[in-house]
C-alpha cells in the first residue's frame, strides 16, 4: 500500500511542480513583455489575446511531446520552420531580458538602494550555478 501511495505522491508533486515552474516562466515572459512589444512593434496589437493563446498552446504541446519523448516527422522544411521560430523567440526574449537589465539600476536609484545590489546579484549567480550542480552533477529531473 505504501509503494501505491508514494507513486500517487510524486505524481501529485511532479504535476504541482511542473504547472508551477510553468506558470512562473509564461509569467517571466509575459511581464517582461516580449509578446505585447511583438505585437506592438508589428502593429497588430488588437491580436494580443491571440499570441498569447497561441503560446500557451505551443508551450503546452512541447511539454507533452518532451514528457513522453514523442517524434513528429515532418521533414526538413518543418524542421527548418520549427528552428527559424525557436530562434526568432529566443531572440526577442535575449531582447526583452537587456531591456529589462538596463531597468534595474534606475529602479534601485528610484527606491533609493544604496547598499546590497552586489548580494542581490551574488544571490541570483549562487542559486544560477547551485540549480545548474544539483541538476547535472547529481542528476535531478533525470
């Protein structure tokens, strides 16, 4: 009985995780504003709403064929689509993040941070590189 329980757990907590971890990536993405600028700067922000469906449905459809290591055969020209979008998101999002760099020191002066920018930074370097140990040294998420 208690191998059925644990099994229920971890799936319980996997789902939990995921849907968090997801949820705080679509809201990374999402405040940072990488859709909203796209649709601004092409001029179609009346379909807004649309982008966003479309990445919620795009991200949701990636996690399934990763989870269950699926395969889409589809071709060179699918793939060639496939890695001219992916690089395309990666780009704008690369984008998005130096707008956002470029934010925080005139926020720090705003809220009139004089010391501890340097912790602040060190803390988000140490818990960067202690997640990137933990998940390829002793093999989490595997």
């Amino acid at each position: 009985m208690s191998e059925i329980f644990r099994t229920i757990l971890y799936c319980f907590a996997g789902i939990s995780f995921g849907v968090a971890v997801a949820g705080g990536l679509f809201a990374f993405i999402t405040t940072v504003g990488v859709v909203t600028r796209l649709a601004a700067g092409t001029k179609t922000a009346k379909y807004v709403m649309l982008y966003e469906s479309v990445a919620v449905f795009g991200v949701t459809f990636s996690n399934i064929f990763d989870l269950f290591h699926l395969e889409l055969s589809c071709g060179t020209i699918c793939r060639g689509a496939y890695g001219w979008f992916s690089g395309i998101f990666v780009g704008c999002l690369a984008a998005a993040l130096a707008e956002v760099v470029r934010v925080i020191p005139v926020f720090a002066k705003r809220i009139k941070l004089r010391v501890g920018m340097s912790f602040i930074v060190v803390a988000f370097a140490l818990g960067k590189g202690l997640g990137a140990w933990y998940q390829l040294v002793l093999g989490a998420g595997k």
